[in-house]
C-alpha cells in the first residue's frame, strides 16, 4: 500500500479513468476524463516519499497512459492528432520501463494494457490519416526506446512498426511498377535500403536474446514477431528492384530497336547494338526471378539476331530458351505477346530446315531414280490392275522390309478387293520415314510405291 497522500492521488485517478470508460460516452468528454486522471497523476508524482509510492503510482500512471493510446488509436485520427500519439507512447514505453526494472510492480493487467495499446497502434486504420505517417512517426522514437527497455516485447514492437513500413513501401512499389512508373518505384525501394538492412540485423539480435520466453511464461507473452521475416522481406525488395530495371531496360531497348528498324539505315546496327545491351543488361537481372520478363528479353535478342544480325542458329537458341520457360508456368500459358513470337520463329525456323532437307533429297534422289527406271516402270505397267491384285504385285516384287505380315492385308469374306483400311496399312508399310534404315536406293523405291498407293487411297475417299 502507498503513503495515504499517494493512494488517495490513485484512487481518484482510478475513478475518473472508470468513468472515462462507461459505454455510451463520447469522444470528447472520454478524452478530456483520461486527460484529467492524467493530470491528477502527474500531481501525485511530486507526492511519492519511496519506491513503493513510485511503484504504484506508475503502475496506474500506465492503465492512464495506455488508455489514452487506446482512444486515439481506436478514433478517427487526424493529422493534428500524431504528435499527441507518438508522445503518449513514448511516455508510456518510458513508463514501462521502470516497471521492467522493477518487476515486483508488475500486475497481470500491465502486461496485457502494455501489449494492448501497442497492438492497437499497429492495426491503426482511419482515412484522414495514413498509416504510414503513423507508423513512421512512432519509429522515430520506439528505436530509441527499445534500446533501453529490456523488455524483448517492445524490440519485437519495433521490429513490426519497421516490418509493416517496409511492407507497406513494398506495396505502393509493386503497384508503380504494375502502372508501368519503374523509376519512381525503384526510387521508392532504394529510400528504404539501408533501413531494411538495419531490420535485417535488428531481426538476427532480437532472436540472439536468450530466455525471454521463460521470463514471461506466466502471463502468457510469446514471441510475437515470426523469425526471418526482414530476410523475406529483404529478398522480395530485390526481387521487385530486379523486377524494375528488367522492365526499363526492356522498355529502352524496345525504344533503340524501333529507332534502328525505322531509322536511317546506316546507323541501324549502332543503335540496334544498343538495343542488344540493353536486352542481356535486362536478362541480367531478370534471370531466374519472373519468367514473363524473361521470356520477353530472351525474345527480344532473339528478334535483334534474326532481323539485323542475320543469324538464324542464335535466333532460333534464344526463341527454344524463351519457349522452354513456358514449362514453368504449366498448366496456365504466358500472357505476353512473346511467347507466340518464340512458337512461330521456331515453327518457321523447322520449316525451312525440313524444306532445305527436302530440297537436298529431291537432288539426291535424281540420279537414283534414274537407276530404278526399270523398277518405276513395271509399277506404271501396272496402274491398271484392282487395288488388291496391285497390292499383291507390290509384296511380291518388292517385299516389305518393315515389321509385319509377308502377305499384304485383305478381307477373308471379299479377298479380290482391298479397303481403305487395308489400303492403309499397305501405305504405312512403304511410307519413305518408315524406310531410311535400308539405304536411299530403298528409300526411293518405298517413295514411288507409296506414291502410287496413295493415289489410290486419294480415289477411295473421292479426292
């Protein structure tokens, strides 16, 4: 029990803080009663004789303290309130910090009321002020205060007031980047680098404090701050500033690109040479991070070897890189106009290949099929004999080489005719692909037979 002088100065304290929290009380009148248990407090301090009265009176100084926290956090603040804001809890986070050196004047509800109002600040949200001006002008001072306290709570406060800044930061810089403004949002995420730098190390000391869970067991208090959080967190800032300069340098080499396409044609390849810096700077920074962008500048050095470098082999290693990413996002496909630009140069790039092969083979071929003129002609002298008996001419002459029966297919009820589907098994047979591994005099002999199977099977369907 205090001295009679101070107990008395608590108990009135006390009464007004109650009446200051009936329901149904207004704003203002709630406000001016916690200000005059404040006030009346305050008048008590210069009453206390010893530790004891020093005790009590800032056991209740804190209810008056966090209550008034408590009002302003759960208000509609405006910005005139900030000052008074940041000033209560530095009082208060003072305040505590006796009591923490003093555990004997702890209570259950100290604890709990200390944890309260800080909770509250942390999940303040009111449209005349923004939480950021908030949280920034509380940060200014819990740094300081949290060095002093030796309560591992308020280092987790700080910890969090920091944490919710940076997110917030993060955010506003995800939707500049989303709106296409890269410098500003890489701007806004350099302001914060040294600050998150100092999270990251205030997050490894934090969780080097040993037994302050077991000091506060008791009341129930954990560890209210997840470990590793600033590391994340320090890991999406520079995934997101990757992010950014991917895009703008993309976005200046798209502009150096369009000058080299549509500009004077001697200097087309320095400025398409810019153009080339710009996009490997950009897979620099984007590789391994968002597979969009990625895509994107794989696509754009590969449009740069294509259409200014002429060189076709690179163009088309770059478009299979930009194609293969796609695996990452199955079973959804990529949104940008790259990926289709990568198909088609790949298709168009198989297709010249197998034009260019075929143009070879059509030379190659010439010479051999001058040598089985004997052959193509017994096939024309037979033109004029029913599918059945021709598929029979052939197996005889020229046995299959490829897996199957040695008698060509035929209908048991109806053998002297030959359907489309045993006609097509006959085709399969001497298809040229399926006769490479017997040389090329084969190869071009099974050519001309299924040449003329297929016309046959063209006639069958009335093509």
């Amino acid at each position: 029990m205090a001295s009679p002088d101070v107990q008395k100065g608590i108990d009135n304290a006390k009464e007004i803080l109650h009446t200051a929290s009936r329901p149904g009380i207004g704003t203002s009148l709630r406000r001016a009663r916690i200000g005059k248990a404040l006030v009346e407090l305050h008048t008590t301090q210069n009453k206390c004789q010893n530790e004891m009265d020093t005790g009590f009176y800032r056991t209740t100084l804190l209810a008056a303290q966090c209550a008034a926290m408590n009002d302003l956090s759960t208000s509609d603040m405006v910005k005139q309130d900030l000052p008074q804001v940041v000033y209560q809890m530095e009082e208060m986070v003072l305040n505590w910090t006796w009591l923490v050196d003093h555990p004997q004047y702890q209570t259950h509800d100290s604890i709990i009321q200390v944890r309260e109002a800080l909770g509250n600040l942390l999940n303040v949200h009111t449209p005349k002020l923004g939480r950021q001006d908030i949280l920034q002008g509380v940060q200014n001072k819990i740094g300081r205060l949290s060095r002093s306290c030796k309560d591992p709570f308020i280092s987790a406060f700080r910890l969090e007031v920091t944490h919710i800044i940076m997110e917030e930061c993060f955010h506003q810089a995800i939707r500049l980047f989303e709106a296409g403004k890269w410098a500003p949002a890489m701007s806004l995420l350099q302001s914060k680098d040294s600050e998150l730098d100092v999270l990251v190390e205030l997050e490894e000391r934090y969780f080097e404090q040993d037994g302050f869970k077991d000091d506060y067991s008791p009341w129930g208090v954990g560890d209210t701050y997840e470990q590793e959080r600033a590391a994340s967190k320090r890991r999406d800032f520079d995934l997101q500033m990757a992010m950014c300069k991917g895009s703008q340098l993309i976005h200046t080499g798209d502009l150096h690109f369009k000058d080299a396409m549509n500009g004077d044609p001697d200097d087309m390849m320095s400025r398409a040479l810019l153009a080339q810096d710009d996009y490997r700077a950009a897979l620099g920074w984007i590789t391994g991070h968002d597979v969009e962008l990625e895509g994107q500048a794989l696509t754009r050095l590969a449009r740069f070897h294509a259409k200014v470098a002429k060189m076709p082999a690179p163009a088309h290693a770059l478009y299979m890189r930009a194609v293969q990413l796609a695996a990452a996002l199955q079973p959804a496909l990529p949104k940008g106009d790259w990926y289709k630009e990568a198909t088609d140069a790949i298709q168009a790039h198989r297709n010249a290949l197998e034009a260019e092969e075929a143009k070879k083979w059509e030379k190659a071929r010439e010479p051999i099929l001058q040598k089985l003129l004997k052959d193509t002609e017994k096939l024309n002298e037979a033109r004029n004999m029913d599918d059945a008996k021709f598929a029979a001419f052939i197996y005889k002459t020229w046995p299959p080489k490829t897996e199957g029966p040695a008698e060509p297919p035929s209908d048991p009820e109806n053998p002297n005719s030959l359907s489309k589907k045993h006609l097509l098994k006959v085709i399969q047979r001497y298809h040229g692909d399926k006769n490479l591994a017997w040389g090329d005099e084969w190869r071009v002999m099974s050519e001309e037979i299924s040449k003329r199977l297929t016309g046959r099977y063209n006639i069958m369907k009335g093509v």
